[in-house]
C-alpha cells in the first residue's frame, strides 16, 4: 500500500529526548514531518530538533515537558499549538513513560511503593494530562492520528512487574475509550505495544545496573527503538479512513513478556 505523503504536518512527540521518542524522531523527519519534542531532558531534545531540522529541511522545536506536572504541560500545549498555527495537528505520539523496580507485592517496601506511585504517575496521570490537552485540537480540527506507546506488558503481566503492567493496561483502555468517545469524528486512534526494545528503558527500571540492563537483552536479537518507529511512520501515512485499533510487535526470539529464547553465544 503507497503511503500519504505527510510532509509539512506536524508531529508531537513526548518522551522525545531518547529510545523510541527520538528514534520516531528521526524517521517522522525523515519523510517531511515537522516536529514539536518534549521531554523532561532539555538539552538532548534541543541537539536533536536542531540536528533533524538541518538534516531534512524540517522545522523542529523542542519544548520542555515533564507530564507529571501540570503547568509544564499547559506550558508545552501551548508552545506546539503556536508552532502548529492554523495548519494543526497531524499526529501526537504519547510516548512518554517509564518502568521502575522489580518489586513482587508480598516482598516489596516505602522504596518500591514510591516507585510504583512514580510510575503511575508518569505513565498513567500524566499520560492523561497531556492527551486532554491535545485531544481537543484533534476533535476541532477533524484529522489527524493518535499513537499511545503501550507495551506487551499491558497483555501479558508477569511478576515483578504488577504496577508497570497495571499502568501500561490503562494505556490500551484508556485508548480503546477514546477510540470509541470520538466516534463521528474523523480523528484515528491506535495503540503500539512494544516487546524487548534495547533502549534505556532497562537502565532506568534498574536504576542505572548496566550489567542487569544488558542482561534483558543477552543472547537474543531484541527491538530497536528504530522498529517501532518505523510502525509509528506506517501508521500515519496510511488513507486517511484507516484505523489499525492495536498493533502487538516484539522480537522473534520474544514469544511473551517471560519467555525468551536465549541463543547459545
């Protein structure tokens, strides 16, 4: 299937500053998209608007964003809406989020109760903010596409990981809500679900163990943030009367979220 050409619309991107925000980035750039960034971590988004922009002739801004608090997401609505101006939106990726601890419930401690307070934060109250603040923009201007970046975890949970799959569960329901409250609008709505992606997602959930990090990934080929991407690319050049509701991806050596084929090294 050929894909609509999407050059000169924009694209808003949270969680921008690295792993599957900056590499959609990157290949959003690649076939003409404008860009608004927004992460918590000025300085590597700024480099990466301004290294987009100069590659493919884009415009790229890159606004601070930190979803878990209010003001600085107003803040970033407005700023994109500015960028926009009357040609709107085209697509808003709702990517930022993050996984912290291995906690199992019966074991866990105040440390592990503040992370899973962290991560529902983030990824569940802060998933929300941001998306109420663009979801208006969408319905008035009657187009454009939705992406939430949920995760496997959301259809498989595992233990160890009981609230980071409760909040990536409510990233598919709350998009599978939505899908169906803009009903009658022309606005298209879908939900990626990521397996194993070698990004600092691992680095974070062990706060900063590389040696546990890297062994997620030991003797198997995982995702790159490039993978996704490129799904994230096919979604928004698809005809316009499409919506692919969910799409579920992991790597051929992942068959769930626990079961992983390690090949001998």
């Amino acid at each position: 299937m050929e894909s609509r050409d999407v050059r000169g619309q924009v694209a808003v991107i949270t969680g921008a500053s690295a792993g599957i925000g900056a590499a959609s980035a990157r290949a959003l750039a690649a076939v003409g998209m404008d860009l608004v960034l927004g992460a918590r971590r000025a300085e590597p988004t700024a480099a990466l608007a301004a290294e987009l922009a100069t590659a493919h002739g884009v415009r790229a801004a890159a606004l601070p964003l930190d979803v878990t608090d209010a003001a600085s997401s107003r803040a970033f609505h407005a700023g994109a809406v500015e960028f926009a101006g009357d040609a709107g939106f085209g697509l808003f990726l709702n990517n930022a989020g993050l996984g912290r601890g291995v906690a199992r419930i019966p074991g866990a401690t105040d440390e592990d109760e503040s992370d899973w307070l962290e991560m529902i934060d983030t990824n569940v109250v802060g998933f929300l903010r941001v998306l109420r603040l663009f979801v208006g923009d969408f319905v008035q201007q009657d187009r454009g596409l939705i992406v939430s970046m949920g995760s496997v975890a959301a259809l498989w949970p595992y233990e160890g990981g009981s609230v980071y799959c409760a909040t990536k569960s409510s990233v598919r329901t709350i998009t599978r809500s939505l899908r169906k409250e803009l009903k009658g609008t022309r606005v298209r709505v879908s939900v990626i679900h990521p397996g194993l992606v070698e990004t600092e997602f691992s680095q974070v959930r062990f706060r900063g163990d590389t040696e546990k990090a890297a062994a997620a990934y030991q003797d198997m080929t995982p995702l790159t943030g490039e993978d996704v991407a490129s799904v994230v690319v096919w979604l928004a050049g698809l005809p316009a009367h499409m919506n692919i509701e969910e799409v579920s991806m992991m790597a051929v050596d992942q068959v769930s979220t626990t079961e992983v084929y390690r090949r001998p090294s």
